[in-house]
C-alpha cells in the first residue's frame, strides 16, 4: 500500500512539474521575426497583471508599422474634469525587434505570448496587454 501511494506522489509531482514548465515556455512568449509579425492597426482591449487575472478594460489604439513605427493613441481620462470631455494623445515612437521582442525607443520590452490573425496578446513591463484588430481602419 505504501508503494502505491509513492509512485502515485512521484507520477502527480512529474505531472504538475511538466505543466509548470509548459506554462513557463508558454509565458515566455513567442519569438518575434520583424516588425511584420506585429504589423497593423490595434486596439488595445484590456490589461491584466497575470496573464488569467482580472482584466481592465482599456481601448486605445496602437499602430505597428512594418518599418518599425508605433503609435499609440489614448484617451486621457483625467482630462475630462479638466476640460469637460476627455482629448487624446498619441505617442509615436521607433520600436525593434530585439531577441525577438519588441523594444521601444524609451526602453519598453514586450514579448508575444499568442497572435492570432485578428487578435495579439504581448506580456509588457506592467502586465498583460490584449489587443484586438482595428476593424474601423
């Protein structure tokens, strides 16, 4: 009986050791090409801290181009008390593909962790950050 329940332990802890290491690869993300594996018009839907955590929505706009341009378009919400309705702001900045991640000119890193033709998932220096294709553009 005691035998049993030891190659049981052994067979659950190599189990959940396996899963570990997929989630680890998993979380490590995808490598990145250039800048035409990102390339196109998004919006960013939500953030989370961990990747299954609780989302926040979000809803700006960011433009990958495939000559290495990002733009990203924001709504300032703390605006609106300021000016009686929120104004936007958009930063555009050069980004790279750095062992294959992308890197912004002031040092932001984000590494691919799912990209589907019509959705993205980057892991970046706050979190999770879930785009979704711009249908509008």
């Amino acid at each position: 009986m005691r035998r049993r329940s030891t190659i049981n332990i052994i067979i659950g802890n190599t189990i959940i050791a396996s899963g570990l290491a997929a989630s680890m690869t998993y979380a490590q993300g995808i490598a990145i090409q250039g800048p035409a594996d990102v390339a196109g018009n998004w919006v960013l839907e939500s953030t989370a801290i961990y990747l299954t955590g609780k989302r926040a929505p979000e809803g700006s706009k960011w433009v990958f181009g495939a000559d290495g341009n990002l733009a990203r378009t924001s709504l300032y919400k703390f605006s609106e008390s300021l000016t009686g309705g929120g104004s936007e702001g958009t930063i555009e900045e050069k980004f790279e593909i750095k062992d294959g991640k992308i890197v912004t000119a002031n040092g932001d890193t984000f590494a691919l962790i799912e990209r589907k033709p019509d959705t993205m998932t980057l892991k970046g220096p706050f979190g999770y950050y879930f785009l979704k294709k711009n249908e509008e553009e």
